[in-house]
C-alpha cells in the first residue's frame, strides 16, 4: 500500500515539476548574486544570504532560508491537499476503497507518500544549492566558518549542523502537510483542501507580527520555523528547536487524528 | 459504518486537543512554595548573589520608547523591544550575554580585563576597557543583575514582601520595593528571588500611575551548573573587523572641557543630594539613590542641536522657560540651555515635576 502511494507520488511528472520550479529561485538568486556581487548586508534578506559570498558552502541553508516562507509550504499545500481529495476528484477514491484495505491504512500510506515527498523536495534543494553554491562561490574546505555566536566552527561541525538544520526544516513542513492531508479528507477538491492548509499559514505568519497575538505566538504553526538558526549559534540553542519539534509532533498527531475520525466514517461516493 | 462509531472518533479528537490545551494551563498553576524569609533578609541574599554562577534563557520586555532611536539605537531598542537573552554567568567579571535575534545575535563578553562585543550582522568585534559610565548594555537586562542593582540601595522600610511565585520552574520569593522619595517616578519594583541561592528570577518596574511594568525582565530557564569558561571566553574570528572600543567617559570630559563657564553643580536637585561616582568628570553630577536617580550630563553641541530637534518633534514633550522635557514610563529628560554655557542633559527616575524643578535651578530661573 505504502508502496503504492509512494510509486504513485514520484511516478508523476508534476512532483518532478514542483520540485524543479522550487528549486528555480535559489539558482536565480545564486547567478544575481555572482554576477552583481551584492549580498545582502548581514542580518537582513534571508538568514546566511549575507555570507554565501565568502562561503558557498553555506548555500543550502541560505536555499532553504528562500524556499522556507512561501514556496516550501505552497508545494506542500498542494501535494498533502491533492492526497485524498483528487483521488475523490478523479472519481478513483471509490475504487481505491474497494480494495480489501483499510481506510485507516490508506490514509497511512498518503501521508507517508506526502512526507517522502517533504524529505525529497528538502533534500534535493539543499543538494542543488550546494551545487550552486560551490560552484558559483568561494569554498572554503578547511576553515569552515563562524557561528553566529562567532566561534569558529570545523567543517564536520558545519555539515553536521547543516544536516541537522535539513532534517527541522523538513519537520516544519509536516504542520503543513497534516492540514493539507486533514482538509483533503473534508472536501473533494484538492484545491480547496491546498487553500486550506495556506490558509492557515498565512493567518499564522501574520498573527506572529502581532504584539497583541503574543499570547497565542508559541502555538502558532510557523512559530518555529526560523529556528534552525539556533543550530548554528555556540553553544546550540536547543530550546526553540525542541518546541518547534513539539509544536509540529502536536499539530500532525491531533490533524490525523480528526482526519482518522472524519475519513473512516465518511459516506465515499466519487 | 455507524453513527455511533463516528461520535465515538470525533470525541477521540475533542479529548486530545481538550488535553493539548489544558496541559500549559496546568503547568502554568503549579503552585510556588513560599517560605517564611523577612524581605530584610531577602534583600540582603540577592544583592549577595552576584558570585552565583549559572546560565539561562531570560527575556525582558520594556515599554519605554525614547526618541533616541537615531542617536542611540541600541539603548532605544534594549527599552522598547522584548529582548531574548542567553547568559552565563561564571562571576561578577567573567560572564557572557548574547542578544538573540531571528537571523543573528549580538554576545557581550566580560573577563576582568573589559569586555568584548560580538555582532554577527556586521561581523565586527569590539574590545572596551571597564568603564565607570555607560550605557546601557544586554547584560544589565539580565534579571540577576538589574535586581541586585535596583536591590542594592533600598532600605529595610521600603522592602516588604509579596508571596511566591513559580519563575523558570523555580519557586521564586517576591519581594517589592516601594521607594519613599518624594520625587520617585518608579510606583514599585518587584523582585522575584531565588529561596534557594538568592538569584534574583524575575524584575518587574511600574511606573506612578502605571498598571502594566515599564520594564518586565525574567529567566525563562535557568541551571545552576558552573557554565565552562570556554563559552564565556572569547577570541575575535580570523574574517571579523576588530574596532576600538567607545570611549564615553572621554566624550563627556570633551563636552565638559569645551565649556568656557561651566554651570557649578549644586549640591542638592529637586530635594535629591549629588553622590560621588567614581571615574566620572566633575561636570556630570548623579544625584538620588536607590531606585530614585537624577543625572546632569554636559552634551557636546552637535549632540545638543540633533537632541533638540528630536525632542522638539516627539509627541508628548513640553517645552517651558527651562528647556524641552519628555517622559517615558518612568523616565524623564530634560535637555536645558543655561544661558552663557552648553546644553546639558538631565535624564532619571524622577517626576516630570521634579525635573522641571530641577531644569529650573540649573537655569537660574524660578521654578
């Protein structure tokens, strides 16, 4: 079953598309950057845009720093809200159905299908903009670079970090993916379902620049997302990022709850 | 399937976020234990505290917007802005503040020999040397430190005690602070102390008139482990910009040289006696004590004019015979031109009556 859903997922040209289009502004910024030489002043634009000019190989982080406000959230919308609601457009929901498995187990296997989907999109713009980023700019393979807390850090540190900063970045996106998944299971339209779950990011990002919606800031889906910066501050910051995994653990665990409530008992009828 | 089981799923979601919900309530109304400690006593543990070695995560928030955002940034932003802050603290001169932002932070390194100033948006380090006049920095914002400040000249008939509370997990004495001078602007300061180290937790300072704190500082998290040296050390990176340090001292001694007749300090304001500050020129005066403080600054005349002009425009300032006078919270300023002398600033934690009785005496005119 999970097989099946994940063939299905990246045997369609449109994940393929999705993917290379978020990769797109990445490598637009990377060759405006080359050419004009003008890198943001330090502490503005996206986090470490400032410092890819002297180091290339901390373009993968600035790429997810790009990606992660709009784009990153947008194709996961899209794919988790597709999930359900176009197998029920497309009319196969029904046959789907139809085969002795449980709905219980095909909702398990969409969601695996959509976060195999949030690992690779991570990973492959993250790979792209090392790519870029050593191509483009200087590496610098022995002196790796500075914390943020400005400390110097090895080059195994730097990756290590780098990786760990991956790995939250695509756990941020599982908030995202279980709205998308849960509204996929309410409406038939996927359109409406990915709407949905921006939505809802959309009205978190803008409640967060409120000082009147800081009581409710912490439970906020994209509180956290920027703290994979306090991956590379010395001593690590962990708390952020141990809230921010919580906070993700919290959303995905209650939405597919209320999805396994509302889907196994739905009436199926396209 | 029936609508039964249907229910019985729906009320399975309504549990789990019913629980979700309540959990941060709950925490939050653990009750503090409270111990029979007289605030005398209190008093004395927290302003005792500075050899406490610790680390933790603290964030202030003050509601003091000054219009110096032009000429003082950082201060302006230290008492308007919430402030997250990551310390450690190994002693009175071997501690570590880093000012955290979403994208960067700022780390303030004290070692006995002076301090060095990290920031990573401009990537440059600055060494100063210890100076007995300042500005206001991140780590006076720390909870420990600006409670054993404000802690520190208060007398036993000001102090009383106000229960306990839960701060960064740990149960918290409170302890307020109610000044008796006449010209106070601060209405109470809360302490929140430590029982078991005397750590001051948490620094609540409202102003006369006020409901909501001027200045809120606390600890959100905080271990009493001894922090390793190699965190609160540091050595500038290879790639960063080294700059001298700021001299204020010097800049203030500039303006006050300048001056062809100074104004002769008195040795009383607005009913506050002038104190001796050690290292400071004898043309800026700091008068009060305690929580109560009045400082006399001479300004350099460049400074003067761009003060002027920015005082003039910010809303609520009035202007009288002595000069143009703005509050914030519970801090007043007066910039005052004596005639045949410089400009001089009066900044402190006084009444707007207070100041202008002040402006007036330097002045010369009747108040």
């Amino acid at each position: 079953m999970i097989g099946v859903e994940l063939r299905k997922t990246f045997g369609r040209p449109r994940t393929w598309t999705t993917i290379a289009v978020l990769n797109a502004l990445p490598v637009l910024v990377a060759v405006l950057l080359r050419i004009t030489d003008l890198a943001p002043r330090p502490g503005e634009g996206p986090p470490f845009l400032s410092a890819v000019l002297t180091n290339g190989q901390l373009y993968p982080l600035a790429a997810l720093a790009i990606v992660l406000p709009l784009f990153l959230p947008i194709a996961v919308a899209v794919v988790s809200g597709d999930a359900v609601a176009g197998e029920a457009q497309a009319g196969t929901l029904r046959y789907l159905l139809a085969r002795p498995v449980g709905r219980t187990r095909l909702l398990v296997a969409k969601l695996v299908a959509v976060l195999a989907f949030v690992l690779v999109t991570v990973v492959v713009v993250a790979a792209v903009g090392y790519l870029v980023g050593t191509l483009l700019f200087d590496a610098q393979p022995v002196a790796a670079g500075t914390s943020v807390s400005g400390t110097s850090l090895t080059a195994e540190q730097l990756a290590g970090r780098t990786l760990l900063a991956i790995g939250y970045v695509a756990v941020s996106m599982l908030g995202v993916a279980a709205f998308g998944l849960f509204f996929s299971t309410l409406t038939d339209s996927p359109l409406a379902a990915a709407l949905g779950a921006l939505a809802v990011l959309v009205t978190s990002s803008l409640l967060l620049t409120l000082d009147a919606a800081s009581p409710i800031a912490p439970y906020l889906p994209t509180r956290y997302w920027l703290a994979f910066v306090d991956l590379f501050r010395d001593p690590v910051l962990w708390r952020d990022v141990v809230r921010g995994l919580a906070l993700q653990g919290v959303y995905v665990g209650v939405l597919l709850t209320a999805a396994w409530a509302n889907f196994t008992t739905k009436d199926v009828t396209s | 399937m029936s609508g039964h089981g249907r229910a019985r799923r729906w009320a399975v979601v309504a549990a789990l976020v019913a629980v979700l919900l309540a959990l941060p309530a709950l925490v939050g109304a653990l009750p503090a234990e409270d111990a029979d400690v007289p605030a005398a006593e209190l008093r004395a543990a927290a302003v005792a505290s500075a050899g406490v070695a610790f680390s933790g995560y603290a964030v202030s928030a003050g509601g003091l917007s000054l219009p110096v955002s032009e000429q003082l940034p950082g201060v302006a932003d230290l008492l308007s802005d919430r402030t997250a802050m990551r310390v450690w603290w190994r002693g009175p001169d071997e501690h570590r503040v880093d000012v955290v932002g979403a994208a960067g932070e700022t780390g303030v390194h004290t070692d006995p020999g002076g301090t060095w100033t990290w920031e990573f948006e401009s990537a440059t380090a600055r060494r100063d040397a210890p100076a007995a006049l300042a500005l206001p920095a991140p780590p006076d914002l720390v909870p420990a430190a600006l409670g054993r400040r404000l802690l520190s000249e208060a007398t036993d008939d000001e102090l009383s005690r106000i229960g306990a509370r839960r701060v960064a997990g740990r149960d918290a004495l409170g302890l307020r602070l109610v000044p008796a001078a006449p010209a106070a602007s601060v209405a109470r300061v809360d302490v929140w102390v430590d029982g078991g180290t005397g750590l001051p937790l948490a620094v609540e300072v409202v102003a006369d008139g006020a409901t909501v704190p001027a200045l809120d500082t606390r600890f959100l998290d905080v271990d009493l482990a001894t922090p390793p040296a190699g965190v609160v050390a540091f050595t500038p990176p290879a790639e960063a910009r080294v700059l001298p340090g700021e001299d204020t001292g010097g800049l203030l001694r500039e303006a006050a040289d300048r001056e062809l007749s100074p104004v002769r300090l008195p040795a009383e304001l607005a009913g506050l006696a002038r104190r001796a500050v050690d290292g400071a020129p004898a043309t800026v005066g700091l008068y009060g004590s305690g929580v109560t403080l009045l400082a006399v600054a001479p300004l350099p005349g460049r400074l003067a004019a761009g003060l002027r002009s920015t005082l003039a425009a910010a809303p609520g300032a009035v202007r009288d015979g002595s000069g143009t006078r703005i509050t914030a919270g519970p801090l007043g300023l007066v910039l005052v031109e004596p005639p045949r002398s410089g400009a001089y600033l009066l900044v402190g934690t006084v009444t707007p009556d207070a100041l202008a009785e002040a402006a007036a005496t330097l002045t010369g005119a009747p108040s």
